[in-house]
C-alpha cells in the first residue's frame, strides 16, 4: 500500500488503547465505508499492517477474518495474491438505521452543532488556501456524486466531498475532525426511509460549495456549507424520529 495520505493516517494510526479485534474492525471499515481505501488496492502484509496499527499478527488476523466475511475485503491466494479493499455496492441499511436510532436527539443537534463549526470553518479556509489541484479534486467529486449508481457510491462520493474540503482548508486539525464525523454519521442520511434524499439536491449543495470555494469568496463557501449541515440536520432528526415510532409500532405488534 502506498504512503498513508493524511486522512487515511488519521483512521489508520496506532489504536491508542490496547488493541482489540473489534476496533481494527471498526478503524479499517470507515476507511473503506469514506473511500480513503480504494476499491481493489492491496493491504500490507499481516506484520507491515499489524505494526502500522500497533496490534499483534493475530489481532489483526482476527479483525480481517471479520472484515472477510462482512465483505469489505478479499484474500487471494498465488503469486500474486494477498489481501484486496472490496467496496460494498449495498452498505447494511439496517445496521445502519440502528446506529442512528440509538443516537438522542439531543446528541443529534450537538453533532449538528460540531458540524457546523468545522464544515464552515473548512470551507472558508478552503476559499482562502485551496490549491487548483484541490479545487478541480473538489469538483470531481461532485461529478463522481452525481453519477454514482448505487447507495454505496453515493455514500463515498458524499463523505469524500466533505473531508476534501477540510483538507483544502489545509488545516490538520479540522481535516481529522472532519473525517471524525463522517466516520460516525456516514450513510445515516442516505437511508432508504420517509422522504428519500434526493440524489440532485445533495449534487447541488456541493457544486455551490465547491464553485464559492473555486471563486475564493469564503463567506459564501462558509454560509453554504452551513445551510448544507442544518438541512442534514433536519433529515437526520426526521430519520430519527421515523425509526422510533417505526420501533414502537413493531413492538406493539410483537406484544398484542
């Protein structure tokens, strides 16, 4: 596997707790659920991995053996073999519903609210340092978005627009904050639930946040950015809210 890029480094760094299956489980599969491992690229070897990591051979044969049979990687076998990122084409839905109905509202809005900080931020700072390279990167993903066939491509595009424009803020610390949040929200606003979310919306918010950052204006980067958090905010609560009255009307059918 080539150099960790920053972001890949932030999800792939030692554990800082004593390492466990299940966290490696959890570190490896954001990285291939955000897209910042890519479709079809090789691991390192179990040792080369396992001290990038800071685990034992065995913990991380564990964890892979998890990860194998979740779909997310693939070990082939020969000469040319090893072990290979597997994009998911469909995500687990349901689990993915569980994750937010077990969010409080409350912690919700406070996510929201993190959110906003860093996705403004980002995007202002992004109007004032990005790079050409950063903004036509930007702008790929907005084309890679807009023609994703499936909910695990949108879910990537979607996630990697955002984490691009805190690295074009080129700012570390809000680039991990970033990838923090997508990491535990990623997927959630796309469930297949109520309303769904609408494919050109979402191309539309992040072609105007990408074309503010294009044209250097960070007030109106930032003020986009901002609309774009607090209208995922509203869906995410909506989600919420269906889920749980969902939960309580299967239940009700489970008791009677």
């Amino acid at each position: 596997m080539r150099r960790a890029s920053a972001p890949r480094a932030a999800l792939l760094s030692p554990l800082t707790t004593a390492g466990r299956a299940d966290e490696v489980v959890h570190r490896v599969g954001k990285a291939i659920e955000l897209g910042l491992l890519v479709d079809g690229e090789q691991l390192p070897t179990e040792v080369e991995f396992a001290n990038q990591l800071g685990v034992s051979p065995m913990t991380l044969r564990e964890a892979l053996a998890i990860l194998r049979r979740q779909g997310l990687v693939e070990t082939r076998r020969g000469r040319t073999g090893g072990t290979f990122v597997r994009h998911p084409a469909n995500p687990p839905v349901e689990e993915m519903a569980e994750r937010l109905q077990a969010i409080p509202v409350s912690a919700l809005r406070d996510l929201a609210d993190e959110q906003l900080a860093v996705s403004g931020l980002s995007a202002k700072l992004a109007a004032e340092r990005a790079s050409r390279a950063g903004v036509r990167r930007l702008l790929t993903l907005v084309d890679q978005l807009a023609s994703a066939g499936g909910l695990g491509a949108r879910i990537r595009a979607d996630s990697r627009f955002h984490i691009e424009v805190a690295i074009a803020s080129q700012s570390e610390r809000l680039t991990r904050l970033e990838i923090n949040l997508q990491a535990e929200t990623a997927g959630m606003l796309w469930l297949p639930y109520g309303t769904e979310l609408r494919l050109g919306d979402v191309v539309a918010d992040h072609h105007a946040i990408a074309t503010a950052i294009a044209e250097e204006d960070g007030e109106q980067a930032r003020l986009l950015a901002e609309r774009h958090v607090q209208r995922n905010l509203r869906r995410l609560t909506e989600l919420h809210l269906l889920l749980a009255e969902r939960g309580s009307t299967e239940g009700g059918e489970i008791d009677s």
